[in-house]
C-alpha cells in the first residue's frame, strides 16, 4: 500500500469558473501507478470547493445562478467589512473543498456522466489543487 | 492492508427517493474482513447523492421539502432544455455523491441516531452504489 | 500502513457553536507519527457537522446567519412534532458529519486560511469528534 499526491495549478478566469479538471485527476492516478485504492481531491482555498456533476454548459451556469440566488454577493455579510468575498467563502461551506472517488482496477469510479470540478467562487486566481491517492 | 469493493444496485421508487442504505455498507465491511479503516460509500450518478442522518419519516420528508423550496423543480434552469432534471443535478451538487467513515475495531463508527441514506433525486430508477473499504 | 484513530470531546456552548478544532486534529496527527495520508474527521452525531474555512469572527456570524436564512429553526417541519430540532438535522445534512484531508509529509495539507470547525447546531451538548488516520 502506498500514498501518492501532486500539487497542480489551476488558473482560474473569472469571478465564478467551474472548471473540469476530471482528466489532471485521472493523469495523476495513472502517474501513481495505483490500482486499487481511492483518490481525495482538496482544495486548500476558502473561497473555491470541489464538486463532481455533469460537464454541461446549461448546468454549470444553472449551478452558478442557483448559488448566486442561496447566497448572493455583498448581502450585507459581517466579513465583507475585512474582505469583500464573504459570498465566496459561504458557497465554498457549502460545496465543500475535499471529495474521495474509489479507484477500482485502475479506473477512476466516476458514472459516465460525472466531472469533477474545480469551483472558483472569487476568481481570478493562482489556485491549487491537490490531487492524493492511496492505495495498492 | 487491503481494498474491497462492492457494487450493489438500488431500485428507487419515485422521484424523489430517500433509502436506509446502512445494512448494506455495514454487510459490506463485514465481508471485507476490514476491522480498522475507512469505508467510502459513492454513487455513480449526477442526479442523486449520498447523506448520514436520522431515519425519521418526518425528518425524510423535511429533507425532500427544504430541497424542493430551496432548489425547486423547472425553475427557468438552462440545463431543463437538455433534460428535465436540473433540479436534480443542482440537489446532488449540494449534498454530494461520496462520503467516507471511519471503521474502528469492526464497527462503522456512526453514532445512534445516524443512518446512511441514498438520496434519489431523478426517480424511479434503476441505480449503483459502490461501497469501498480500505483498511486491516 | 496503519490507522490511528482518537475520538475527541467538544463541549459547545451555545445553541449555534462553531468551534476551531484544528489544532486538536493536528495534535492526533502528530501522535500517530503518520507522515503521508489522510485524516478523516466524523462526528457520529445528527445535528452537528464539520466544514474548513477561514477562523474570522464576522464570517463566523455570517454562516450561522446564511444557515438560519436558508433552513430556518421552527419552520413547520414534520420532525419538529417529535423532537424540536429539525433545523439543526437539515444543517447537518447540508453540512456533512465528514470531512478528508490529505497529510504530505507530515503536515496537514490544509491551506494558510483554512481551519477546521466542528459546527454546533443544536447546543449546548457534550458531543464527541472522531480524528481517524490512515497512511505510513
């Protein structure tokens, strides 16, 4: 049994990018030589999160425009006094910045609609992305 | 240490379909032989979710009427021109495919009010569940 | 490859509590001399949960307060009949009682603004926290 984790970059271009990053995963789970095991993504951000969805421009901008109505930008927040993005940290509670997939016989678990995303909440950004897998 | 993995099928019921899956994770760990580690329970889809709560029939159905007020179904999404379902996608987004406990000394160390719940949120259908245990 | 695991008491204070327990987790890292991993941390309880971001007072005030916007205490729900916390469960759920964390070299890969909070919902309780480890 064995770990293996790699740090990647994501360059985000927007206030709000939801970028599919399903292939970097998968790349470093063929790097690791891993088989068996599982794979937790982690965003060491609090104003981005991870999520796994269909990659489809209608849904990504449906996904966008129903967190921007659940929580909507400079509502009055306490932290937009030190920061303005208190938003962004909100939608990152709520998507969460760490997600773990099976990895069985060498294939990602994913169904064949899923994606996994990068969510950027207060872009544009230098971000990073830890990709880490562990297993046999 | 070792992997097993287990795909079971779920027949959800309606459209809206939360289902007591923690007899079969439990089975599940019982078969692996995995006394210390974790177990990682996924679904394969876009339209459905994984939660732990109390299974508590008013409870379930406050689940599906919080869900439906806060992202009600045909709501004007862009997605809806695809396939009828964005309201599905978004519940999933919110309540995520994937969820990892801990197993110690044999036991799925969930406390006593908690349930493993497949969350159905594009039924009926004929769905798959993976329950991934890594451990001693 | 081994597993660690310490289950951890929380004292909350209040009826919404959003307690800063990463240098608990930290500390259960440590004594497990595990240096490349995971963590998970489970709270085996319905009405709490656990989430990352930033330790700053307004945004504290700014969840608590987004959470009682969205999923307010007392709103007709079915569960309330048996037991008056069905807005803490609806929390929880949304929330997630789990959360995975890469270790790299024996430091939690968190990011400089990232804390870990065990989120109260329906205090003051004794509750408990599970920090399990897993790696070399």
């Amino acid at each position: 049994m064995k770990t293996y984790s790699k740090v990647l970059g994501v360059e985000t271009r927007s206030s709000v990018d939801l970028r599919n990053i399903t292939g970097h995963v998968r790349q470093v789970i063929d790097e690791s030589g891993i088989k068996n095991g599982i794979v937790t993504i982690f965003v060491p951000h609090t104003t981005a999160g991870i999520y796994v969805n269909e990659d489809e421009s209608g849904l990504k901008r449906d996904v966008d425009h129903v967190l921007s109505k659940l929580i909507p930008k400079g509502a009055g927040y306490l932290h937009d006094e030190v920061d303005d993005n208190a938003h962004a940290h909100l939608r990152s509670i709520v998507i969460s910045p760490s997600i773990t997939i099976p990895i069985i016989d060498g294939r990602l678990a994913t169904g064949t609609w899923q994606s996994i995303f990068f969510a950027e909440f207060d872009g544009p950004r230098r971000r990073r992305l830890i990709v880490h897998v562990m297993g046999t």
